[in-house]
C-alpha cells in the first residue's frame, strides 16, 4: 500500500520543513503533505529558500533548529 494511502492514520501535531533547494525530493511534496494532514491535525509547515537537502549542515540549520524548537514547545 502506497504511503499516501496511510496518513489518515496520523493525528499527532506534525512538523514539515521545506527546503527550497532540495536535490533529492520534490519541492511540491511538503506543501501537498501540509494540505493533505491539515484537516486532521495540527500541522506546522516551514519553507526554507536556498536549503539544501541536507538542511542542518546549511546556513538555514539555525532557522530550522529554532523552528523545531518552537514547535516542541508548542505542543509540549
């Protein structure tokens, strides 16, 4: 069974993060997972112009690492 078949299944407040410059996923893919889970959870979707795939070794690892922060502290 395809994944996209499964994320009904998910309820847990969700973090996406977007990197913009991503060599190996598909930029539409965290935009299309926001839009899908956002009517059954809370979902925080983040976009990061110019990161890399590998987001935590890039000038954006910072951002991202505030972000997620946030996030946890949120729903925590």
């Amino acid at each position: 069974m395809p994944i996209h078949d499964k994320l009904n299944v998910i309820k847990q407040p969700t973090f996406i993060a977007q990197p913009d410059a991503d060599e190996l996923i598909d930029r539409t893919v965290g935009p299309r997972l926001a839009d899908t889970l956002q009517n059954q959870t809370t979902v925080s979707y983040h976009h990061y112009p110019n990161a890399p795939h590998v987001m935590t070794y890039s000038p954006q690892g910072r951002e991202l690492a505030d972000d997620l922060v946030a996030f946890l502290k949120m729903v925590f």
